[in-house]
C-alpha cells in the first residue's frame, strides 16, 4: 500500500540526499580501485574492453540522485515563489516545471550515455537520431512528412498544415528498466512536446517524481489484483475513465502516453495475459496474443477511451528492442559490462485513419493489428542485432587465429 503524501515527503525526501551524500563519498575510492584493478587486467578473456560495473553503477546513481536533489530544491522554491501553491497550476508554473522535467531526463541521459555506453537510435514518424544537433531537429520535423506506414514522404515538403501541433496519443511497448524514461525525453527534449503519463501509483515512492508528476497533467493508477472480482471491475472503470479526462484536456503540443501492456514484458505476464484473455472469452484475441511472443496482449480499454475522449489527436505507435533482454536484475548487472544499444520505431497514423467510429470489436481488432505489426518489427531487429553481433565476433576471432596459424620465425615450409 501506498504511503500518504505527507509521509512521503518527510521520509523519501531526506533519504534522497542521505543517498547523494553517501554515493559521494563512496565514488572516490571505488574509482581508485577500478583503475587500479584495471592496469592489472585492461581486457576480458575475449579480447574486448570490459567496463567497470561497480563505478557505472554508483555513478550512475550520484548523478541521479544529486539531479532528483536539485529538482526537489526548484520545486520547493517554485511552490514557495507561487504563493506557496496558489499558482502552481498556470501556465507559467506548468512550463517551468516541464523545464525541471527536461533538465533532469537530460542530465540523466547525458550521463547513462557517458557511463554506460548508452546509444539510442529512433527511427519512424517524426522521429530523429539521438545524435542530431538539438536545435535543428524542430526544422527537421517540420520539413518532412510522414503517411500513415511511418514512412517518410519522398516529396519532402513542409508540412503547411500545422498537423506537427496537433495532439499525440503514444501507445507504446513496455519492456526493459527505463524504457519509459527515454520515451518521456524524447517527447521533451526532441519533439518538445508536453507529456501526460498514464503510470503505476507506486512510481510516487521516487520523490522527485511524486512531486513533479502530481503539478502536471498525469494519471497514476493504483493496482487492485488481490481485489474481489467487482472491486477490480470499479477500479478498471475508474482508471478508464482518469485516461479519458487526461486526454479530453489535451491542448496542441500535449502528448498523452500510454503503456496498453500495463507493465514490462515478462514470459510469466505474457502466459498470465493469454490466460486472462482465455477466462474472459475471448479465445480469439488469445491466439493473436500468442503468436506475439515479445509483447504482452494490450489492455484496449484505456488506450481506446482516450483515443476516443481526443479526436483531434494522432495516435503514435512506439516499438524498441535493446531493454526487452534485461528481465532481472541478473540480466541488468551481466549487461553492463558493455555497451547498451537501444532501436525504437515510430508508426504514426493520422486522425483521419483512427477507427473512432467503428465498433468496439472493429477498435480492438485496430489495436491488434497494430501490435502484431511491432512485434514483427521486434522480431526482425532482434535477429539483425544477433546476426550483427555474431559478425562482430567473427571479425575480432579473426586475428587471433591468423596469429595462431601462423608458422613461428625461422621455421620454413
């Protein structure tokens, strides 16, 4: 259960600096042996440079928490500044804490990048390369267009219409530790777009969140699974009808994101969705679910209700592998020994092209339709990052069997 706000803040809020402090003062010496232990070993036993998990980690985290640090200081000064939250919800407030937002999803990304080897690669509608000079990337987008396929218009116009304002619904795959975080910068930092994020009650345990999230437009859904059968079907129709006021008040530039998977991918939560559809009737909807083995089956109620609460919006379809491997903290710690390299795909359809007026059979069948389509594309890029990997290998094995075929000096055919 989740603790009431003012226990939050007393308790989580304090602990956040403990954390930095002691990060800090652990850094140094954790750095010295790093360097130490790597004079004595520089490589791993496959040739490659092998990157100091311990020091990715901690720093990683003393950025982190110095950043959430920061953004908690800004946030006090700005509800003090505003008459002590009088004025928190004007646009002028709403703005600058977007900017919080920005500047500490920036900073983390930044650093993951430096630390971790981190390298995102976007591709699709509206979508650019992480590595693109930031302030060109508004004149990129504005100057090319995109079809419903996420395919790039050869024509290459501007687009006059000024479709680039209109409101996003993003139905995207959740899968891997921090999927959803890069997916709420890119929307900040590259499309400069103003996120609404559906999420989990329990995200309000990391302070800076808690605080930033609750001023802006968001929705946090609390879990009932251990519920009676009528009190969890309360809950599904409250959190239906939080998604449809979130997206009924969506200006120009909003976004509205939504998981339809309701949590990360997990082979045990894509049997228990196959299950859940099988109990309900829906054999149909089953059989697709499992003939998609990288995503889960979608919850089409909340996705649905705010594509249907916002008409004006274009609904954007996020897909991305690189996370979905990371399963356990196991996989997490074995992964950072090298570098992390993440493909997204962006599909966008226009609003002309969204079944609003269909029937609700026809609707979630649109919806499926849609992830069969990503989990093709999943199913694709993985096998090209295996064959690219397995290249890889094959090119630094090359040199060490020429050298150990070779004849030794002084020894002729």
């Amino acid at each position: 259960m989740l603790p009431p706000t003012p226990i939050r803040r007393l308790l989580l809020v304090p602990l956040v600096i403990v954390i930095a402090v002691a990060l800090a003062a652990l850094t140094p010496p954790v750095a010295l042996l790093t360097v130490a232990f790597n004079l004595i070993r520089r490589r791993g036993r496959s040739g490659r440079v092998r990157r100091a998990r311990l020091l990715r980690v901690i720093w990683l985290g003393l950025v982190w928490s110095a950043g959430e640090t920061a953004a908690l200081t800004v946030s006090l000064c700005l509800w003090i500044v505003s008459g002590f939250g009088g004025r928190l919800d004007t646009e002028p407030y709403q703005a600058r804490h977007y900017a919080v937002m920005t500047w500490f999803l920036d900073l983390v990304y930044r650093t993951a990048s430096r630390a971790c080897g981190l390298d995102v690669t976007v591709a699709g509608s509206n979508a650019v390369d992480q590595s693109v000079d930031q302030s060109s990337v508004a004149k990129q987008l504005s100057a090319t267009q995109f079809d419903v396929t996420g395919q790039p218009d050869v024509t290459g116009q501007p687009d006059l219409t000024g479709s680039d304002d209109r409101p996003l619904i993003v139905l995207s795959r959740h899968a891997g530790p921090g999927d959803s975080l890069l997916l709420i910068h890119y929307l900040l930092s590259v499309c400069e777009r103003r996120p609404r994020v559906v999420m989990k009650a329990t995200l309000q345990l990391d302070p800076s969140l808690d605080i930033l999230a609750n001023r802006l437009p968001n929705a946090f859904l609390r879990r009932a699974a251990k519920a009676p059968a009528m009190a969890r079907v309360t809950t599904a129709r409250q959190h239906t009808e939080q998604i449809r006021r979130l997206a009924a008040g969506m200006g120009r530039r909003s976004a509205l994101v939504i998981f339809p998977e309701g949590g990360n991918w997990t082979p045990l939560r894509w049997r228990r969705g196959i299950d859940r559809l099988r109990r309900s009737g829906r054999g149909d909807l089953a059989e697709r679910a499992a003939a998609m083995p990288n995503l889960l089956p979608p919850h089409a109620s909340g996705a649905l209700a705010a594509i249907i609460a916002c008409p004006a919006a274009d609904v954007i379809f996020v897909g991305h592998t690189g996370l979905d491997r990371l399963v356990s903290v196991r996989d997490v710690w074995r992964s950072l020994h090298a570098d992390m390299r993440i493909s997204a795909r962006w599909w966008r359809v226009p609003t002309a092209s969204v079944p609003r007026a269909g029937s609700r059979d026809a609707q979630v069948s649109w919806l499926y339709d849609w992830w069969e389509r990503i989990d093709a594309w999943i199913t694709a890029e993985n096998q090209a990052m295996e064959d690219r990997a397995a290249k890889g290998a094959a090119t630094r094995n090359a040199p060490a069997k020429q050298q150990t075929a070779a004849p030794s000096p002084g020894v002729t055919a």
